[in-house]
C-alpha cells in the first residue's frame, strides 16, 4: 500500500493511493497515518479494506510528511561507498548515528527555507526507513521484521553549521523544513528488496545525485539491528539512511543552494518530491552572535 497524509499543515488526514493514482481518505478507518496506525494489525485491516468503498479526496490536495508525530528522526551519515569517496571520508567502521530534529519534518512539496545566515545549503536524496513495530536488541536477522516501510527522504543539511561549527552534526540537520518526507510510505510487501533501489536528484532541471541503494555500506536490517541497540525504536520513528554521491558539498567547485532553487529527487517505487528554496524572512535571534551575548 501507498499510505499518505493530505490536506492544510498541522490538520492532515490520513490517505492511500488507490490503483488509479487517486488519493482516498482512510478518516473513516483511522485518525491518522502515525506510529499507531502501523502495527501490523491495523495495516492489515487498511488493506483489506476496499478502495472504491473509501470517499475520494478533492483534487489539488497538499500532500504533508507520510508520517505524523514522529517522535525520532534518527539519520545514519556517510552510509555510501561512493559519497565517502567524493567526500574524502574513510569507510566508517560502524555506522555513523545522528539526530534530526523531529519539527524539522515537512510535506514532499513544501518550500524549504534556506537558514538565516547560510552560505551551505546543501541537498540529499535518502531512503528513509518508517519503523512498524517496537524494537529493542533486535537481530539483523529479524530487523526488517521490525520495519512497517519506506519513503524518500530529502536530507537537507547545512555544512557549515554541521562541520565548521564544532560538536556533532545535528546543528546542521534540523534547521525548520530541513526533513521533507513522502510523497507517500510505501508498505514493506512492496519493496522486497530495499537494497536494489535507484535514486536521482535535480537541481534545476539539472541531474546531481544518479544512484542506487546498492552501494549502501550497512543496509536497511543492519542499520534497524545496530540502532535498536542504543536506543528503543518506537513505530512511526524514521531513519533516513545516507545519500549516494553528487551532492553539493562534494563537487569541485562546492556548489550549494540559494532562494530560488528547485530540487526535484525520487526513489524508484517510492514517487518524487520536488521542492522550492526560499530566503529566511522570520525574526528569530543570529545564533552565532547572540550565544556569545553580542
């Protein structure tokens, strides 16, 4: 199934994809597309349901994140043979584990605005993982078990503040609009192999990022394993599991993003986002000078 969450940010309901392409609204079923929603019994009795039986959402919806009230968003950095290679970086031992910010999760097409002060705005296009089930000390064996599916996952990352800045690389990770996710999560029957996917990124109509799930240094049943054994994976917690080369950091010349940019990205089987970059317009308080009292 292609579950989905559609309508005004912060009152999204609950969706699936029917055989048509058409959006339904599962409002009748339950409240919404969260951890609760993704045991295994529920999506069970979802797709027993039939679609035609489901009234049909109004056309022109906005679609938000394909998941609600994501409670971890936990990322996994230089999970790419080829992108550690552009990047300079040794094949990590173990994998590399860092946090998103939960509130920096948005829609598949809403704007993403580029942070107050950036100069490094940079792109990513992931697999992200949607988990099913509670998970703790789970074997890699049995990990996928654990997993209710899969989504794009544009992990949108400013380099200065998540390598120049010092400390880890979460400051350069969470910033607001930084976690756009969907268009939809697609159940794990239908992707039976996680690790032959392919995935692209454009910026402006112009391909950067031409990859595969292949080249993935710790796959999917690692990664869920490794994880839940330093922390408990709740259902609805996505991990994002690292890009494949071409992104801006990597390029010589560096090349970043600025107001105006498009980003269009897509995983085969999971559908395509496609993002607008804007300029910072808020009032919040410079950081970098006011932590030091200036």
């Amino acid at each position: 199934m292609k579950l989905v969450r559609f309508g005004e940010a912060g009152r999204e309901k609950p969706g699936l994809i029917d055989t048509q392409g058409q959006v339904r609204d599962l409002s009748g079923l339950v409240p919404d597309i969260t951890g609760a929603t993704l045991s295994s019994e529920t999506l069970n009795r979802i797709r027993q349901t039939d679609p035609a039986s489901l009234p049909a959402a109004p056309s022109g919806q906005r679609l938000g994140a394909c998941v609600g009230q994501v409670r971890n968003f936990i990322a996994i950095g230089l999970n790419y043979a080829d992108h550690a290679a552009e990047t300079g970086a040794a094949i990590p031992a173990e994998p590399i584990v860092f946090n998103k910010a939960p509130s920096c999760i948005v829609g598949p097409n809403d704007d993403v605005i580029i942070p107050r002060g950036s100069q490094k705005t940079d792109w990513e296009v992931e697999l992200a993982i949607v988990i099913g089930e509670r998970a703790s000390y789970v074997g890699a064996n049995e990990a996928l078990e654990f997993v209710a599916g899969y989504c794009v996952c544009n992990d949108v990352s400013e380099r200065e503040f998540q390598i120049e800045r010092g400390g880890t690389w979460t400051k350069g990770k969470g910033c607001p609009t930084f976690g756009p996710l969907g268009p939809w999560l697609v159940t794990r029957d239908e992707i039976p192999d996680p690790q032959n996917l392919s995935m692209w990124l454009d910026v402006n109509g112009e391909r950067m990022q031409n990859g595969s799930t292949k080249t993935m240094i710790f796959n999917v049943a690692q990664i869920v394993s490794y994880v839940s054994h330093f922390m408990i994976l709740e259902p609805g917690d996505v991990i994002t599991t690292g890009t494949p080369p071409g992104v801006g950091m990597g390029m010589k010349p560096q090349r970043f993003l600025k107001a105006g940019d498009v980003v269009s990205l897509g995983i085969e089987g999971l559908g395509e986002q496609r993002q607008r970059f804007v300029a910072f317009e808020g009032n919040e308080v410079d950081t970098s000078k006011s932590w030091k009292g200036h």
